[in-house]
C-alpha cells in the first residue's frame, strides 16, 4: 500500500497482477464473480477499504506469503484450505471417537455437504482455518488440555480477530 499511495494506482496494479497470473476464465469468476466482486473490481475505494481486513487476520496473510513462493499466489489459498479441512475432519473424528459416537461420522458428514463445505473448502478465505482452529479449541478444552485449547483459540483470533468472541 506504500509503493502506491493513491488507490487507483495499487488498483490497477494488483488488477493487473492478477490478470496475468490466472487465466481469462478465473479472473472472469474473481472481478465478475458477484456483486461484492464486481464492486472490487470496479472501484479502487472499494477495493483499498478492505485491505484493512487483510491487515488484522495476520495469521493468514503469514500463512499466504510463507506459500506462495512455493505454491504460487494463485494456490497457496487452496493449499492453506486444503490443510484446514483435514484439520478439521480430524478434529470432528477425534470428538467423535472420544465421545464413542464414531458410528455418526456418515451423518457429520452430511450435514456438512447439506451446510455446503465444499465451497466454504475453495473460497481461498481464512474462514475454513478458523472453523478447524475453533472447533481445536472447543474439543481440547473439551477433554482438559487447557494450554493446548487456549493455543489453538489465540491462533483461531490471529487467523480471524472477529472469532475473539466465540473464544471469549
């Protein structure tokens, strides 16, 4: 943001970057993909307003700049999901076996197709590693692991700081 103090300059810039780092259809679905998009897309106020929302979730853009030399830009977001929902499926089926009720995992399962997991996998948004670092938490509190459920609740805030509420 400081290589470009004018926001129609980093707009265009990252635009730009994004436009040739992916092809025409995915940046068809990332500038045009819904309202919210479109608006990013067309408006670099629009756009420089939410760059604070990537500021404050430090663990993520860590996360994404620690992958991307490795990964590529376009992917470390999947890779990040990726590592998340196996986290979490893993946390699920922990719970599951600690509260004997393994034989419920098919309908976990589908409740979680019903609640449309497979997007919430491939939005390249930090929401799935909060989900998995939340539901950590939960279940290490849950089985008296106090220091470890307090570490996987700080990384749930430094992830997403709108989560300090749940943990709270």
């Amino acid at each position: 943001q400081d290589r470009y103090p004018m926001p129609g300059d980093l707009h265009h810039a990252v635009w730009e970057a994004v436009r040739l780092g992916t092809s025409p259809e995915r940046f068809a679905v990332l500038a045009e993909g819904d309202a919210y998009r479109v608006r990013q897309f067309t408006d670099p106020l629009a756009f420089q307003s939410q760059l604070g929302m990537y500021e404050i979730k430090w663990l993520y853009v860590q996360l994404v700049a620690w992958l991307v030399p490795v990964t590529g830009a376009m992917h470390a977001g999947y890779v990040i999901n990726l590592a998340a929902a196996a986290g979490l499926f893993a946390v699920l089926a922990w719970w599951l076996a600690a509260v004997r009720m393994l034989n419920l995992a098919p309908l976990v399962v589908a409740l979680l197709m019903v609640a449309r997991f497979p997007s919430l996998a491939t939005a390249e948004t930090p929401d799935l590693l909060n989900v998995a670092l939340v539901c950590a938490a939960l279940l290490l509190l849950d089985r008296r692991h106090a220091v470890a459920g307090a570490l996987a609740a700080v990384l749930a805030v430094a992830v997403r700081p709108d989560s300090i509420v749940l943990v709270a």
